[in-house]
C-alpha cells in the first residue's frame, strides 16, 4: 500500500459516519445477539475456531450483519473478500472465485466470501457462487434483510446455516448510544457531550432497534448543542426527524403486517387491527391493496353471517379509490372495525372449497338435460330442457329437482353457522333440504312401484 492509499484510508477513517467509526471489532463489543454469538454458542465456537461454514445473516437494518462479517474478518486466519450485491456483478464474482482459487493452490489458504444484500443477486449470480461453496472453493456469509426462504436460492440455502439477527432492544441501542458518547479514539469522547436522560430514552425508542440509525442520529444532534455541550430531547427530536423506518413495503414486514391484520380482524379485535391498518397506512402501503385484502375478509371470514360486510367492503374500496390519501384512510379505519365486531364464519369459504375439490376429483359428467337451455329445434328434440319445473311455478317457490350429475348425486358443500344472519339462512336451508328429500323420495319410491309422480 503506497502513501496516497494510506493517507485516503486514514482520512475516510476519521471522516467516516459515527456509526462506521464505532463498529464493534470483536464479539465482546457486540451488542445484542446473544442467542448467537453469546459464549458457549455454536457460532462463537466456530469463530474462535477459525472453522466457520457457510451462513446466511438474515435480520432488520442495523442489526450487525455487515459487523459480524467484519469481525470474521478480523479473527479468521482466511482471506476476506467482500463484494456488495448492489454494485457487484457476475464478473465480479468471478474474478473473486479465481482469485479464491488460486490463492488455496499456491498457498494453502482458504477464502471467506461476503456478499451483503446477497437479495439482490438475481437466480445466475447466485448459481455461479454455488458450486464454489459446494466443492469448498469459498466459504460464503450472506447478508440480508429480506426472508432467505423467497430470495436465496433453495440449493445455496442448503448449504448454508441461516442466522436470524434479532432486532436491537432499547437498552442495547442506550448501551451503544452512551459507548460513542464516552469513546475518544473514534466516538465523540473528546467533545464532552451531556445526553439528557430523557433524550436517551427518547433516541432508543425512536430508533426502532437500529443501531446505525441511532448513531446518525446522535451525531446530527450533536453538531447542533449550545455552549452548555447538552443535547436535549427536542435536540434529537429535530435530529430524528421521524421514526426509524423498519417496514419495507416490498418486503418480509409488508406480508406478516397484513397476516397480522387479517388474523386480529378475524379474532374479532377491533383494537389491535387499527394499530396493524395504521402500520401499513402510514409507512406508505398501498390502500387500494388493503383494501382488496379486507374485500377478501369479508367473504372469507364474514360471509353470509353478515351479507352487510361485503357491500360495506366494495363501498370502502370506492371510497378510497375516489378520495385517495391520506383522507381514505378513515373509510378504511370504518370497514376494519366493522369486519373486526361483526358475527364470523368461513362456511362459504369451505363450502367453495369442498365443491372446488368435487370439480378437480370427480369424473365432470355433462349438465342434466332438464338443466340445459333449448334455443333451438334440435336441442328441444335431443331433450335439453325436458322436464325442468320452473320454481315460481310451486307453492313457497320450491320444487325439488335433481341439480347435480348423477355421480356426486346428494353431496352437500355449505354448512351454515349458527352466527349472526347465517342462524336465520341455515333454520330457512334446513327446511329446504328437508322438503328435497321428502320429494325426491317420493319420485324414487313411484319409480320403484312404475307410478307416475305429479311432481319431479
């Protein structure tokens, strides 16, 4: 490394962030994360060992991933070589695995690749890493915010141990905060600051357990303290701006906060599904998708318990698609409370289920005759339409006929609840099945006895 290289690291270490300045370099000065790298643990183990395979670090922003990486960098008697998904393409990759190559045939010496927000990697650039972590070439640390499950490739995952990072408590973030307060090697030790107490709580909580927004944070309000070198709560509120964004719309937190929605509108909590609508409302969520989900609760959950829900739905999604932002957010506030009170039941959800299950396992016999319409001469002749009842026709508007093909002849799909509306609908579906069967078997014993029934 020649003077200029030196002199340009040397200068980026000082002008560097506050967060880069004060990343932990071992274990120890790690916070958080203990059920992973606290002692005794596997990972530590192998670490200290120098005998770490392949992992993938999955967690939240600000949770340590790219530090973990760094302190492997720092105690593995590997080569480090690392590649950001983000800038980084298949040549790169490449020419790291040669180098890799080369480096284990001429010196004996392994090679430790990490690729951060390997996310971003698309299905080529992750299979050309996979053979080389198969046959030992490298040893791969991933690091990722989103769910290894959808965005690594099923045969790198197999090979590889997923580390789930927790997001950082609050008194993890004060434990950081007060340690860059206090460091005068690379934190902000020598310009003695004072953090009000009530300013440190009020950082951690707005920090949302992200360590690197923390310490931005703190090194925004610092610039700005009088002469009496104190940053005060309004200091770091100015500073913050907002909280620390952890919902990725296009992420994992979009889907588990609309299961999150759903299921507390399903378990009938008015309360707790606000608070999930308001998380997706105000981080930027799409409303019209929301409420596309709660059209779907309605006939999913709600169904003819309570007919109302669905209408009030479609009204919701109208009003939203005509009034948009942010003043939709209250008819979709009303429609959530509304589906959260009202009566439950999936029986049109499993009613449709078990006929959609008869369609995909059942022979499809043709439609019976007395079913088909005749518009033509010839479909009267091959008897389409032949002793079909027209139900105004029959007393109640009832008549029993044979309306499924012979082979699933009897199979019944809904089954009524006895909540809200449905108790109604299902004591009035009762009486109809009843009239069925008794007029059907009137048919089948006239059939029998080869009398004439008056009525089908």
């Amino acid at each position: 490394m020649d003077l200029f290289e030196a002199n340009r690291r040397q200068q980026l270490a000082a002008r560097a962030p506050l967060a880069t300045r004060m990343r932990p370099r071992t274990l120890d000065e790690l916070a958080g994360q203990q059920h992973v790298i606290g002692p005794g643990t596997l990972l530590r183990k192998a670490l200290e060992a120098d005998r770490l395979s392949s992992v993938i670090l999955w967690g939240p922003p600000g949770t340590g991933k790219t530090t973990l990486a760094r302190i492997v960098a720092n105690t593995t008697h590997a080569q480090f070589v690392a590649l950001s998904a983000v800038t980084a393409g298949v040549a790169d990759l490449r020419k790291a695995i040669a180098e890799a190559q080369d480096r284990l045939g001429m010196n004996n010496q392994r090679s430790v690749l990490f690729i951060d927000e390997i996310h971003r990697f698309n299905k080529a650039q992750q299979d050309a890493i996979l053979p080389h972590v198969e046959d030992g070439t490298v040893t791969l640390i991933g690091a990722t915010t989103e769910n290894p499950s959808f965005e690594v490739n099923a045969p790198l995952l197999s090979r590889s141990r997923v580390i789930t990072l927790r997001s950082l408590t609050d008194e993890d973030i004060a434990t950081i905060v007060q340690r860059a307060l206090a460091d005068r090697e690379r934190g902000l030790g020598g310009e003695e600051l004072t953090l009000e107490p009530d300013a440190l709580d009020f950082l951690a909580n707005m920090a949302n357990g992200d360590a690197r927004f923390a310490l931005n944070t703190l090194e925004y309000a610092a610039a700005g303290v009088d002469d009496d070198r104190v940053i005060t709560t309004s200091l770091v509120q100015e500073a913050a701006q907002r909280r620390a964004a952890t919902y990725d719309k296009d992420g994992d937190d979009h889907f588990d906060t609309i299961s999150a929605l759903h299921k507390t509108i399903r378990g009938s909590d008015p309360d707790a599904a606000l608070y999930w609508l308001a998380r997706m409302l105000e981080r930027g969520d799409d409303p019209l998708y929301v409420a596309r989900r709660l059209v779907r609760f309605a006939s999913e959950d709600i169904g003819l318990a309570d007919p109302q829900a669905l209408q009030l739905a479609m009204a919701a999604q109208q009003a939203v698609h005509f009034i948009g932002m942010p003043e939709g957010a209250l008819a979709l506030a009303e429609l959530t409370v509304y589906l959260a009170i009202a009566p439950k039941s999936n029986a049109i959800y499993t009613a449709y289920g078990v006929a959609r299950e008869d369609v995909e396992k059942t022979r499809n016999d043709p439609v019976p005759l007395h079913l088909r319409n005749a518009p033509t001469k010839l479909m009267r002749e091959s008897g389409y339409g032949a002793g079909y009842k027209y139900a105004h026709d029959f007393a109640g508007g009832l008549v029993a006929q044979q309306n499924l093909p012979e082979n699933i002849a009897g199979h019944r799909y809904y089954t009524p609840t006895d909540r809200g509306r449905e108790r109604e609908l299902g004591e009035r579906l009762e009486r109809i099945r009843a009239f069925y069967a008794e007029k059907l078997a009137e048919k089948q014993r006239a059939a029998t006895n080869g009398e004439e029934s008056g009525e089908p």
